[in-house]
C-alpha cells in the first residue's frame, strides 16, 4: 500500500481514479464534489457532517433527528 503522508493535494482532481479499499484518516475534505461515485461498503467515523448534502438532502440534519430518536446528539 503506497501512503500520502503531510501532502497537500487540494484543488487536485481525480478523474477515473480506483480508491477501493483505501483508508482516509485526518483528511479534510471540506468544499470537495464527488459526482459519478460508488460509495457501496464506505464507512464514515468521526466526521463533521455540517453541510453535507447528498443529492440535495442536508445529512447532518437527517443525522441529528436520527440521533436524537436515540438519545444522543450531535454538534
């Protein structure tokens, strides 16, 4: 596995470009578009959600009413 370590990437694009399996650890993807994406499998830890949308709809609202059915809460 080839590892990214202390690199400045931002305002690269990747165009058709395989990234299965990769594994993204303090990575700030903030004001980054993913369009024609396979997001089948991909698991989100840890992240700030505020002002994500997914085909328009706000996830971190639909996240904050899901947690709060739950009994907990999210910033």
């Amino acid at each position: 596995m080839e590892v990214f370590k202390n690199r400045r990437m931002d305002r690269t694009e990747f165009n058709d470009v395989n990234l299965g399996n990769a594994r993204f650890i303090n990575v700030n993807l903030a004001g980054a578009t993913f369009e024609d994406v396979n997001l089948s499998g991909v698991s989100i830890q840890n992240a700030n959600t505020k002002g994500l949308t997914i085909f328009g709809y706000d996830v971190h609202a639909w996240l904050k009413e899901q947690l709060a059915k739950d009994g907990c809460h999210l910033d």
